[in-house]
C-alpha cells in the first residue's frame, strides 16, 4: 500500500563527493535511522534540482523523500507500506 505523505520533515544529511545523503530523519514523532538507500535520483523544479531518494529505515516500508535545494527544505513524499 502507498501512502502519500507530502509533508517537511528534518532530516540530518551529510555531503559526499559533491551529492547530498540522507543519514535519519525525523516525522511523525519517531526520529528514523536510514539503513539502506535503495535508489536516488535528480529532478528540476525549474532551474534547481531537486534530490530524490528512495530508503529504507529499519523496516520493511520504503521511504520516498526529496531535498530541495533552491528552498533548502525536505520533504516526506509518500510511504510504500510493507506487507
């Protein structure tokens, strides 16, 4: 089941080799550690790329989230909920 979220969430990031790495992130209360990065990807919202990931944090829901880089803000967009 796909949950959409699309909600600012806090994420802690780190930088590396010039691309931007989600290490855990903070919704809905819990704080979630990122332990696997499935795929990432770059988009545009006009001129400024946006960073893409797809994660999993220690269960088996898969995470879609996004880093905005002219807004400086992420974002939560949806949750594929694990059976």
């Amino acid at each position: 089941m796909v949950q959409d979220v699309n909600e600012p969430i806090e994420v802690l990031s780190v930088f590396r080799k010039g691309r931007v790495e989600p290490l855990r992130f903070k919704w809905s209360g819990r704080t979630l550690s990122v332990s696997r990065i499935a795929y990432a990807w770059v988009t545009r919202k006009g001129a400024h790329p946006l960073h893409h990931f797809s994660l999993m944090a220690g269960t088996s829901d898969v995470y879609e989230m996004y880093f905005d880089t002219y807004a400086m803000t992420w974002q939560l967009a949806r949750i594929h909920v694990g059976e």
